[in-house]
C-alpha cells in the first residue's frame, strides 16, 4: 500500500498535464456539445419552407399557375433576372430553389402535349447546401408534368389546364409521427462524449508514461528491484496505480457529460446513458494500457506528449469523433474497424437513439464493447512482455 500511494504522488506531482489534458480540454468538449444542443422533442414537428424565386419571362396561364404552385410551396425571394444575381443567390445560399420559366414556354408546350413531342423544358438552380431545392424540382416536375398530361388528353384552354391540375394537386395523404418506445439522449451529450475520447485518450497516457519514466531511474529501479516482494507484486501496485488514473480521468469526464446535458436523460432513459459511459471507460481502460506500453517501452516525457497528442487526435478522427464517417471514403471506413476507438464510439452513437432498449438492440453495443476490450487485453499482454524482456536484459 506504500508503494501504491507513492506512486499517486508522482502523478499527482505532474498536475499540470491533468490541468491541460484533462480539464481544459474536456471544457472545450463541454462548449462542442453546449452548440449541439439543438435537440427537438420526438413528439413534435416543424416545417421549414423552402427559400424559392421565380423568375417568369413568359407570363402566360400555364406559367402563372406553375409559379403559384411553386411560391404556395416556398418562402418567396424577390430575385432579379440576372445572371450575376441568380450566380450570387446560389453561391452565398439566400436562396435555395430558382426557377426561369422561358418566354413562350406555356404555349409551346401545349403544342407539344397534342403532337406528341417532348416538352419544353424549364431553367432551374438549386442550391447545393441542402436538400430542399432538390425536393422543390421533384414538385416543380411533377406540376408540369401535369399540365403537359391534361394538354395531351384534354381540349381544355390553358386555364382549365391549371384548373385541373390545381385540383388534382390538392390530394392529401395523412401522416403521424410514430413515438419511440424510447427516449432518444440530447445531441449535445452525444457530441460531448464523442469529443471525449481524445482528452481522455491523452490524459491518460501522458500521466502514465511519465509516472512510468520517472521510475525507470536507475535509484529508484534498483530500489525496486531490491524490495523484499516479488516482481508480480511489484508488476500489479504499479498497474494498479495506472488503472487508478485512467479510472480517475474517466469519472471526471462522464461526471461532466452526464451533469451538463443528461440529468434528464439519467431519469428518462438510465440504460442508454450507462451504454454511453461504459463505451468511455473502456475507452479508458485501451488509453491506460496504451500508456502503460509506452512506459514499458522507456518512451521519454516528450515523446509520451508526442504519441498522446497525434496518436490521440488520429484514433479519435478515425472514430468519427471529428467528422461523420459516412462522409469519408470506403477505404479509411474499413481501416477504421481496426481502430478500438471506432468500436467505443460505435456503442455512444448506437445509445443515443435506438429504437427500444432490448436485447436485439443492445447485444450489437456489447459486442463492440467486448471488441474494444480485446484490443484493451493485447495492448496490455504485449506492454507486459515488453516490460519483462527488457527487465531481463537490465538483469
């Protein structure tokens, strides 16, 4: 027990690693996730209109019932017929969905729909920031295909065209949000815990390896080696005093987590916010035995800071930490499956919103917590080897 607390001295000697590492940057994962507490209730809805201009060059019944259908659709945006002012709408996102509607279009196109020829076609802008300019064209379409389907059938003048469509385009079809049988944990606590791994990643390394080099001294490793125990015992205080850090390290960081943005969560949905935490101390337990190789292999203070701050940042990236892993290419998605950060994560994004809490659903979150133990096992079976090789050697 001696041992044991003495080595917490040492640790707690470098407080200004746990200050930096730890503290601070958990305080900037705090400030990531307080910006992603945007959550909106599972029982409500809310439409946001499309940002939508019309430019109509034609002005012809046909015309004017399309640019009704499309500005009844949208939020309408005064737009001049430019190019310059079309380019700089979609360019800076002012607007999301532009439509030109070439002069003589109406006309023409009824002419096609009782030859039988294509009909004409109409210009359109859509922006590439989101998706609604994208569905704004699907109903653009889908109104002149219309009115080009009663020209062909019919012998309507163009209002009775517009009439008909316009009635036709009145038909409803009934939705309703079907409730979760549970309820989904806050945006902000996903992101926080997803930001999490890397402070925890390098506070727990760099604590561990310098604890670690400061008792590769040659005093203090013969004082050691000539202690009245064994080198088993002496193997188990010190791991122990490592696995007291990592476990330190993350108590602080769920605490937090868990305090700023799932004190409701804790109450609402207890087993998603303990999958969540348990994806982060074992998390903990791979960023201890990374540490604790490092140790063992004699690794400097500068280069434990080195290893902790890129290899950190590299794991997390490679986690989907820093960026949705759907965006990235398939090759580093499949090199991610060989990262234990990518199956630690895996469990928060899969807690966050499950459809219900049962074994179909949680079985999947164990297993990558059982894959992410595996790699905390082989890091820590090879550190002991190494540990044990090289106290041969000094032997």
């Amino acid at each position: 027990m001696p041992t044991f607390r003495s080595l917490l001295k040492i640790i707690w000697g470098h407080k200004a690693y746990i200050a930096i590492y730890l503290v601070l940057m958990n305080l900037m994962g705090v400030l990531i996730g307080a910006s992603a507490s945007n959550d909106q209730p599972a029982s409500a809805f809310s439409y946001d209109p499309t940002r939508v201009a019309v430019i109509d060059r034609d002005g012809s019944r046909l015309s004017r019932g399309l640019k009704d259908a499309v500005l009844a659709q949208g939020d309408h945006r005064e737009l001049a017929d430019d190019v310059r002012a079309i380019q700089d709408a979609v360019a800076r996102g002012t607007v999301s969905y532009i439509l030109v509607i070439p002069e003589g279009w109406g006309e023409k196109l009824v002419a096609a729909a009782r030859a039988g020829a294509s009909a004409p076609g109409l210009e359109a802008y859509v922006s590439y920031k989101s998706g609604a300019g994208a569905l704004m064209q699907a109903s653009v379409t889908s109104y002149a295909s219309g009115l080009y389907g009663y020209a062909a059938t019919t012998g309507f003048d163009q209002d009775g065209i517009v009439a008909h469509v316009n009635e036709a385009m009145k038909s409803e079809v009934e939705a309703s949000l079907i409730p979760q049988a549970t309820t989904p944990l806050p945006k902000s606590f996903q992101t926080y815990c997803m930001f999490a791994t890397y402070p925890l990643f390098a506070s727990v390394t760099v604590c561990i390896a310098i604890l670690m080099t400061r008792l590769s001294g040659r005093a203090i490793r013969e004082r050691r080696m000539g202690a009245p125990t064994t080198a088993r015992r002496r193997n188990l205080r010190l791991y122990a005093a490592c696995l007291t850090v990592g476990l330190f390290a993350w108590a602080l960081t769920s605490l937090l987590g868990v305090v700023l943005f799932a004190r409701q969560s804790l109450l609402e949905s207890p087993a998603l916010v303990t999958l969540s935490v348990l994806g982060l101390l074992v998390y903990a337990l791979v960023s201890t035995c990374v540490g604790f190789l490092l140790g063992q292999l004699g690794a400097s203070e500068n280069a434990a800071n080195a290893v902790a701050v890129i290899l950190g940042m590299a794991m997390s990236f490679m986690g989907g930490a820093w960026i949705d892993l759907g965006m990235l290419p398939s090759a580093v998605v499949a090199a991610a499956h060989f990262v234990p950060s990518f199956w630690c994560t895996q469990v928060i994004t899969g807690a966050s919103a499950p459809s219900e809490v049962s074994l179909l659903t949680i079985a999947p979150l164990l297993g990558s917590l059982g894959v992410a133990m595996l790699y905390a096992l082989a890091i820590l079976l090879v550190a002991l080897v190494v540990g044990r090789s090289r106290g041969m050697a000094e032997l």
